[in-house]
C-alpha cells in the first residue's frame, strides 16, 4: 500500500500542535505559583485518522496527567479540535473532583502561604 505524502505530512503537522500544547500546559503548571510543577502531563499514544476523499483527517490523543506528590494519575483521549480548551476543563475536574486535592491539610493554597510562594 501507498503511503500518501500528503497524510504524513498532516500526521507530523497535528503532532506538532499538540506537542506545543502539552508544552504550554507543563510550562504554566511548572510557573504556577500554587502549584509549583506538582503535575505533569504527558503523550500517552495518539491515532490519525485521514478522511477517504483526502479533505483532511482527524488526530485523536491520549493524554496522562500525574500529580507528582501523590501519584494519582488519569488518562484521557482528544481530538486535533478541540484539545486545548478541553484540556484546561478536563486538568481542573482531574484536580478539584478526582482527586480532592483542595481536601488535603492544609489545602495547596495554605501550604503555599506556609512555604512564602505567594505571589507578590
């Protein structure tokens, strides 16, 4: 079978995206001042779907978020279109719903004061 050029290009092109994502997101969890680089999000595998009539195609990726401290971790698939915004929604339900961390003593916004990594 032949590969279409145009479709490996495309593959590369959606892999590109989505790495620049996950490098924003670990770059503003590692800055953040309350959380400190405490998660980590990482490729967990990824699928290209390229459409039969060669309009385009779909990317489908899965991701792994880990909370460093505890361990927790939680894997979960987006497509090329809508990865970014879901992926903010899908961090913060990983962080207040899964895994109760604002249940912990005392709370990361506490512990944060404790340490002085308030921001100025």
């Amino acid at each position: 079978m032949l590969r279409n050029k145009r479709s490996v290009w495309n593959r590369k092109k959606y892999q590109r995206e989505v790495n620049k994502i996950v490098r924003k997101w670990n770059k503003a969890i590692a800055d953040d001042w309350l959380w400190n680089a405490r998660f980590v999000l990482h490729q967990y595998d990824a699928y290209f779907w390229p459409y039969e009539d060669k309009s385009g195609a779909t990317f489908n990726v899965w991701l792994e978020f880990t909370d460093t401290k505890t361990g927790a971790q939680e894997i979960m698939d987006f497509n090329n279109y809508d990865l970014d915004w879901r992926l903010g929604e899908w961090l913060n339900r990983c962080i207040t719903e899964y895994w109760k961390v604002w249940d912990e003593v005392p709370n990361p916004n506490e512990q944060a004061r404790l340490e002085g990594r308030t921001p100025d």
